[in-house]
C-alpha cells in the first residue's frame, strides 16, 4: 500500500455472515505499525481485493471501500459498485422489502428455459437493516450457474439444465429467518 516500502495485508472473512476484518501493517519510523485496521461490524457479507497499493472490501450494500495510502497517510473512498447489465433477452424477478422487514413478492414461482440468463433484484428496500441473503441447495449449481452478484441488490444465474430449485431470500441484514421467502424457480426446455 505504501510505494516505497513493503506493507503486509491480512484479512479474514468469518461466520455465516462473511464478516471481514482488514489490517494492513507497515514499517514506519523504525517500528512495525498498523496503517489500516477496521472492525467486522461494519463490513458484513463482504468481498475483498487486494491490489498493490490498495485493497477494496465490497460491502452487502454495494458499496466499495477503497483502502490506499496518500502522502504519508491512510486514506478511505467509499464508491458504489455499478450494477449488472440487464439485457432485454433476461429475465428480471423483482421483489421488494416493506419497512417491517416483510419480503412483497409479485409470484413465488418462477419459469424460465435453459439458457435464460436471471436476474433476482430488489426493487425497493424500506427496511432498516439492508443486505440480504439469497440461499439456495448445492443442487442449485447443476441447474442454476452463478454469473455475479453485488451482494443484497442483485444476483444473475444463467439456466444450464432443466429441474426444480428452491432459494429463499432473507431480509433485514440477512438473518430475519421470520420474514424468509422461499422462491421456486423451475427450468424448462
């Protein structure tokens, strides 16, 4: 992270909830230092990339934290993550979250043909807690194959074989198991 020294970056990502935690340690005036440390609170259901002179932690919101150093100093820039490109041959299953957490779903069933390309989007998140998590059986990868995500806002599957899966969409930071929705998607030739 620094240019003119070597700097050691260790992170981890834990739990069912991804949770990271970030520290960057460097030699500075003779002593090893801390030049950036960051707590799992604020960076759950996160992804990470570590550059040479920086590191990003994509949060469930979308949002990317850019960690880079500057003049002597540390720096942070909080940037929002574009969203996946939706084709007008895809398929969009929208649904939304009220403000007392509860998941509004136009259908619990969806149908597409092999090769479609899925898009699982929220519309309109009124919850307080954001993020959700999408879960879905390990039998989900022979039907359905992953394409990208930014986490709690949009997910893209692309349909490779016909059957049945199930997912079930978790509100509210994604541990509301109360306000849980099962979604069934069915794969057809």
């Amino acid at each position: 992270m620094i240019p003119d020294r070597d700097s050691l970056v260790v992170y981890s990502r834990e739990g069912s909830g991804s949770f990271v935690t970030l520290k960057v340690l460097s030699y500075i005036d003779n002593t090893f230092k801390y030049i950036v440390e960051t707590e799992p609170a604020g960076y759950s259901h996160s992804n990470v990339k570590v550059g040479s002179n920086f590191v990003v932690i994509e949060g469930w919101s979308g949002n990317q934290t850019l960690f880079y150093w500057e003049n002597g100093l540390a720096k942070t820039y909080l940037a929002h993550k574009k969203s996946a490109v939706v084709n007008s041959s895809d398929i969009v299953f929208k649904y939304n979250i009220l403000s007392n957490g509860e998941i509004e779903l136009a259908s619990n069933k969806i149908t597409i043909k092999i090769g479609d390309v899925l898009h699982i989007v929220v519309g309109n998140n009124q919850a307080e807690l954001g993020g959700v998590r999408i879960l879905g059986s390990q039998a989900d990868s022979e039907i359905l194959q992953y394409q990208q995500s930014s986490i709690t806002t949009h997910m893209v599957l692309k349909a490779i074989n016909a059957g049945t899966t199930t997912m079930t969409i978790i509100p509210n930071g994604g541990y509301d198991w109360e306000h849980a929705r099962k979604i069934t998607i069915n794969v057809v030739n």
